[in-house]
C-alpha cells in the first residue's frame, strides 16, 4: 500500500546519500580526499553495498545484510604491504559509515510506517 512509496525513499535516499555522508566523516577523521584512489570502485561498492543493505532490511531479509557485510570483509582483506594500515582504515571506517546510513535510513522508514494510519 502506501509503504511502498516510502520503501523506495528509504532505498534511493541510502543508496545515493550515503557517499556524501562516508567523504564529510573521512575528512572529519583526517583521511585526505585523495585517498579514494587508492581504493578503486569504491564508490560502485559503496552504492551496491548501501542499496542491497536497506533493500533486504525492507523487504525483511535481514540475514541478507550479515552476507553482505561477510562478502565486504572477504572482499576487503589484504595481505599488507605499503600503505595497508591507511587503507584498511579507510575501508573500516567508510564501510562503518555507510552502513550505519543504509541502517539510519531503514530506520526513519521504520517509523515513518509504524506511523502510518492504517
């Protein structure tokens, strides 16, 4: 009915809001903005990762999210070399920030629903 409408706010709003929020908490945590070339395709993950996160919460699929964010930190480990801490930590830090945004933006859908008359 009419939580569909809000459903796909919730999805689009996380999906494509949530790359502004991971650069703004990056620089107030000191990474330089050129960092994001070290990390390619981060931005296409960010998306995916964000869309697919609230898409399962939506749909009520929550163990969909723990296999994303298992396929994240897979995908994510490297064997170290130069610059690995500095890239690690932008990795867990905007992976953090992003699905904390994917979590705050199926939250206000939750409520928003839940307020809904019936």
């Amino acid at each position: 009915g009419a939580s569909l409408p809000l459903a796909i706010c919730a999805v689009l709003a996380a999906t494509f809001g949530g790359g502004i929020v991971v650069k703004v908490v990056l620089r107030l945590a000191g990474h330089p903005q050129a960092i994001v070339d070290d990390l390619p395709a981060s931005t296409a993950i960010g998306l995916v990762e964000r869309f697919a996160m609230t898409f399962a919460l939506v749909i009520g699929r929550a163990e969909i999210g723990a296999v994303i964010i298992a396929v994240k930190a897979l995908g994510s480990y490297s064997p170290g070399g130069a610059g690995a801490n500095r890239v690690a930590s932008v990795r867990v830090l905007g992976t953090l920030t992003s699905v904390s945004w994917a979590l705050l933006c199926y939250a206000v859908f939750a409520v928003a629903r839940a307020r809904m008359v019936p």
